[in-house]
C-alpha cells in the first residue's frame, strides 16, 4: 500500500491552512509516512523560511496527514488484430444503411 504525505502550515490568527510546496508526496508505508511527516514538518517551521516573529506573530504551526493511495493493478497488454472485413465490405454496409434510412 502506498499513502501521500501532506504537510499543511496553518495559523491559528488567520484560520487556515496551505499545503506546503514540498508535498503531496508518495511514500512506501503508513509507518514512514508518520515519521516523514512529523520530522519534515519540524523542519519546515524550524529550518526553513518561516522566522520566529511570524511563528509567534501568526500563531503558526504544523499539520500532516498520511492519506492511503490505491494503486490499480497495471492492465494488460493487448495486441491488435486485423479485422476480417475489407475497406469494401464495411463501405456497403454503411451504404445499405444510409439508403434504406432515406425511404
């Protein structure tokens, strides 16, 4: 099973959210997921862009969630096959449809 990690930044002043541009992103298990969301969330309000007077100042803070993906199984491959009908065949057919929706 695979999930997408999303990693919001909301503001508790403000009242809302927005997803983080790193993410949605894939990962492998719901396990790794919980804890790519929690350290990457870390360093996004920590390391990253967002100063300490606007953490403060718009009461920031960080949200994720591991949604499960369902992957369908891949389709198999089919191989064309000419058809039996001529270009002829098919042209008269349509003919025969065409006169007999005109009377």
């Amino acid at each position: 099973m695979k999930f997408f990690l999303t990693i919001y930044v909301c503001s508790s002043i403000v009242g809302n959210c927005f997803i983080h541009e790193s993410t949605p992103r894939p990962q492998d298990s719901y396990y790794d997921c919980v804890r790519n969301g929690l350290s990457e969330s870390y360093e996004i309000l920590y390391q990253g862009k967002i100063t300490e007077e606007d953490m403060v100042k718009f009461k920031m803070y960080p949200k994720f969630s591991c949604e499960e993906v369902i992957i369908p199984p891949a389709k198999p491959e089919v191989k064309e096959q000419p058809t039996s009908l001529s270009t002829g065949t098919i042209l008269r057919g349509i003919f025969r449809l065409v006169t007999y929706n005109i009377n």
